[in-house]
C-alpha cells in the first residue's frame, strides 16, 4: 500500500484508513481523490461456529482521475474480481465506472443474502406460531444478531452514497450519477427490509417468550393435577394409618375395600374437576 501511496500521491489519512479494518461505509474526498468504504456481507448455510450465519468484511476504494485501488478486509462477495473483469457499458468513463460496479456487485449481494434471511425468518415464526412444533427461543436470538450485524453494516451506506451525489458530483460523468443513484436505492430497499426483519424478530422473541410461559403455566396445572390425585389418597391412607384405638372403622369387616374405594373415588373425583376445568 505504501508504495501504491507514493506511486499515485494518495494522503496519508487515505493509506491510514485504507489498511485499516472495521471502517464504516462512507465517502471522503482528498483532493482529486475519493475515499469509499462499503461493507461486504456473506451468508453461510453450514458455519463452522453455529453461532455465526453472517461474515462481514469491508472493500476500500480510492478513486483518482486515472485509476482505482481496492483494498479488502475479511469476507467478500462471490464473483466480485471477475465481475469487476467483465466490460463495462460505462467504461470510457473512467475509474468511477469500476468503482460503481464495485458498489452494485455488493448491493446486490445485500439482496440475494436479504432473501436468505427472510427465509430463515419465516421458519422461525411457522415455529413459533405452529401449536404443535417445538422452537428454541435461542434460535431467535442469534437471528437477531445476525440481522443486527448486517444492519450495522447496510445502515451508513445510503447516507453515504448520498453524499457521493451530492457533494462530490462534479467528480462524476451525468451517467455514472444515473446509474450510482440506481445503486443508493436498491442500497435503500436492502436497508429497509432488514430493518423490517428486525422489527419481526423483535416480536416473534415476545411471542415466543409467552408461548414458553404459556407451556410452563401447562405444565404447572398437569403437575398440580397430579399432586391433588395423589394428596386425597395420601389423606385417607395418613388418617386410616394412625394408631388410636378409638377408631371404629378399624373393626368394620369392609373398612378395608371401603378405604380402598374412597381413595379411588377421590383420584376419579379430582380428574373430573380438572377435566371439567379444561386442566387436563
């Protein structure tokens, strides 16, 4: 980098943030040269570490009249380096031209990794809200993060494409304008679904906390039902078991079968309230 610095006069603040990870998407001008950070995002079906869908990494940009260097950190979109091979309908615009099939190669990363998203999504409510599947609350969690993830690096973007437009468009041909402005708003839609993602998860982790109470207060009655079945028994069996002589049932002939009878009318008894209840 420090040679490509000196060979193209780039400023030291460029170099410095150029080999520097962990940039947020934004765009800075240095004279006749521009400075562009976008985040790059790649969704893995079957991760190493389960706790980790989505990997981040970053391409860096410079942009002069005369050429374009790119810089990449950590994850990067599949197809990238020979998409950026492929002739341009732009290209006697200059390096702006690569620089903004650079920017839609990524963007549209977003989208086809903002399906993969969705579809992950929506397993997760058919579970939630399915009465008879069974769901793990901390599935939802790490979707969670994995869209916040993705937020972080989507979020800054628009903003920064504005900026492009806005500030530094005398930098860039009426086409190229044209066709980066296509780019800032699928950048925008990408962004707007991911929030919607957000939104829903926050609500399937507040349905799914009360399905998980819900189940628990089931649970709880299914086990009050069956310490009433047992207490009545325990009762008559503790009262018949005490050693008093003045104890009259004790010398009937059916005081035996007659105990063994109220305990099971007891049991039966109690399962019929809770059937009646809607318990069991």
């Amino acid at each position: 980098m420090l040679e490509a610095a000196q060979r193209f006069d780039l400023d030291d603040l460029i170099v410095e943030d150029a080999v520097t990870a962990r940039q947020r998407p934004k765009v800075e001008r240095y004279d006749s040269h521009l400075f562009l950070v976008i985040r790059t995002v790649a969704y893995t079906e079957e991760p190493s570490d389960p706790r980790q869908i989505i990997r981040t990494g970053e391409v860096h940009m410079v942009v002069g009249p005369d050429f374009l260097l790119t810089v990449r950190h950590g994850a990067q979109v599949a197809g990238l380096i020979s998409g950026m091979d492929r002739p341009l309908e732009l290209e006697d615009h200059g390096p702006f031209s690569l620089a903004w099939r650079a920017a839609d190669l990524i963007v549209e990363d977003y989208a086809s990794i903002a399906d993969e998203l969705e579809e992950d999504l929506n397993d997760l409510e058919e579970a939630v809200f399915n009465p008879s599947s069974d769901f793990h609350i901390d599935e939802i969690y790490q979707l969670k993060r994995e869209v916040l993830e993705m937020r972080h690096s989507l979020d800054p973007l628009p903003a920064a494409l504005h900026a492009l437009l806005t500030r530094h468009q005398d930098l860039l041909s009426k086409e190229v304008c044209s066709y980066f402005r296509d780019v800032a708003d699928n950048a925008n839609i990408a962004r707007d679904r991911v929030v919607n993602f957000d939104e829903r998860l926050s609500a399937l982790i507040d349905a799914g906390a009360a399905k998980i109470s819900l189940q628990q207060n089931q649970d709880m009655r299914k086990l009050s039902v069956l310490v009433g079945m047992v207490a009545l028994p325990t009762l008559i069996a503790g009262i018949y078991g005490m050693n008093f002589e003045d104890m009259p049932e004790l010398h009937w002939s059916f005081g035996y079968p007659l105990a063994l009878a109220s305990m099971a009318a007891s049991v039966l008894l109690v399962l019929w309230v809770c059937r009646r209840r809607g318990w069991v």
